[in-house]
C-alpha cells in the first residue's frame, strides 16, 4: 500500500492543525485508501462514485459519526491537494442520505459525572498521593468543564497566584490557543492546594503520571483521565453500568448538566465550556438533566392552586 501521498499531505498541515487531528485523518485515509486499491479504484482523486459506494459499504458497519469522520478525511485530502472535492456531488449526499436512514445518527451519551456523583467519588479518595491527585484532577475537570485532552495540558503555571482560576491553554475549538479563564470552587482549590502540596510541584504538567507512588515527570495522557474517573467510580462502589458509561468527559458532561438544570442561561454554559455549537450542548444535557427538569415543573404544578 502506498501511504507517501497520505503522508506528504499531512506533513504540509503540520502546525495549521492538532495532531490528534491530523493522527485521525491518517487513519480514516489509509482505511480508504486500502478500500480503493481491494477493488482497483482510485483513491486520490476519487470519483464520487466510488465514495458513495465506499460510505453504502461502511454504514453497514460502522456508526454514522465513522462514516462522517472519514467523508470529512477524504474531503480534506482533496481541499489539500488543491483537488475537485468530490464529496459534495449529489451521488455522495445521496449516500449519506442513505446511510443516515438506514440506522440512527445518535450517538450514545456517557454519564454526566453531576455533583451528586462527585461528591460521593471525592469522599472515596484515598489519603494518598494518588488519591490527592485524582480528587484535584476530579474537581477541577468539574470546575472548568474541561474535554480529558484539555485537562493533561494543564500546566501548574497556568494556575493564579490566587489559586482561584486557571486558564485553560488550548481547547479542541481552539485551534489557535487564545485561551480561556475558568474559575474554581472552594473545595477545589482545597484539592489542588494539597495535591501541589503532597507532590512538590511547582512548574509543568499540573497533573503527572505516578510509577511507584512517584511522579512519573511526564503530563498524563487522556486515556488516564478515563481510567482515573473509572477508578474513582469503582472506589465509591457505583454499579458497574454506571462505571462502564464513565469517561474522560463525564465531568464536562455532568457539569454542564448541573448549570443547565440550575437555570444558567445557554450561553453562559457555552462560554464556560467552549463550546460553539448550541446543538452539541443540547446533547449533553437532554439526559440527566430533562428528568430532573420535569420532576421541577411537576412540583411546581403540584404547588398551584386548583380551582
């Protein structure tokens, strides 16, 4: 198979884009790529034939969110290459259409790790340096409603003297890193204060890897998050199917399903999280936080006077 040309693409966009990003494009091409030369077909520039029958093929499969990161791969390969970009043909919306009627387009929604929730895996911690560290990393991930790769590029220099807020670096909508500021609860800043206390750090990845209860000198990486939220879980002894729905973005989920049910307007939970799409919020909140909406308005009913 011949990854040059995938390769000689992606080294051009160094810099303009995230590797996570370029490291999921890769994938989603090679997969294509390899699709086209099973069955003679060219890959690059692709007919729009060819990627309508690619997406019939890998709906049968795969999850409507795989095919659509991997029509935005083949997309972006030809808007690279300065190509015709074959995807918005009407044979290739048509696949999609098709796809998209075949099996639901919804994806499933972890658990939102709410404060009733933190609260109960906060007291599980353990007096340890690792438990320090997963009782700061659990509450500032609440706090700031941080994404799991947002929360490994925290550096204890992006923390005020103060100890109060912390600006968040680099966000995935954030491409070009201006930023953002968020705040921190009292009971946080407890956390962090005897986390940074407990492990003598006082510059660089404000949460690190331990190998034999020492600092590992290295930042975590995401999939740490996901098991430090898991372990925490399993410590407060939830039952297993909450702990399997767990992840790295629980507490971003959790949180902003708390605000949400709080009354705090839309944009302000946009803001707070980063977020740009009014849509990907709706789907954060519409579980948990709908029940707990309607139990209010049956109160609030019930509390009316009949006539």
């Amino acid at each position: 198979m011949q990854t040059d040309k995938i390769s000689e693409i992606l080294i051009r966009c160094e810099g303009a884009y995230s590797q996570n990003t370029l490291r999921g494009y890769r994938n989603d091409l090679q997969h294509f790529q390899k699709w086209c030369e099973e069955r003679g077909e060219e890959w690059l520039p692709a007919e729009p034939e060819t990627i309508a029958r690619f997406i019939d093929e890998e709906a049968e499969t795969k999850a409507m969110a795989t095919v659509k990161h991997r029509l935005d791969a083949i997309r972006f390969a030809h808007m690279i290459a300065d190509l015709p970009r074959p995807t918005s043909h009407s044979e290739v919306r048509l696949a999609v259409r098709r796809a998209k009627r075949k099996k639901s387009t919804r994806q499933q929604q972890v658990l939102g790790l709410t404060k009733e929730l933190l609260d109960r895996m906060l007291e599980a911690c353990p007096d340890t340096l690792t438990g320090k560290r997963d009782a700061a990393l659990l509450s500032v991930g609440y706090d700031t409603l941080c994404r799991s790769s947002e929360l490994v590029l925290l550096r204890v220099e992006h923390v005020s003297p103060c100890g109060s807020r912390l600006l968040v670096p680099r966000s995935k909508n954030d491409q070009f890193g201006e930023g953002r500021t968020a705040f921190l609860s009292e009971v946080t800043v407890r956390h962090l204060g005897e986390w940074l206390a407990a492990s003598k750090i006082s510059k660089g990845p404000l949460f690190q890897g331990l190998h034999t209860r020492k600092l590992a000198q290295r930042p975590l990486v995401t999939a740490s998050v996901r098991r430090i939220v898991k372990r925490a879980a399993e410590r407060a002894e939830l039952n297993a199917p909450a702990v399997s729905s767990l992840s790295g973005h629980s507490m971003r989920v959790g949180a902003a399903q708390d605000m949400f049910v709080a009354g705090i307007e839309t944009l302000g939970i946009m803001l707070t999280g980063g977020w740009k799409s009014q849509n990907v919020l709706a789907r954060y909140v519409e579980n948990a936080s709908l029940a707990k909406l309607h139990q209010r308005r049956w109160k609030f009913l019930s509390a009316m006077p009949t006539s």
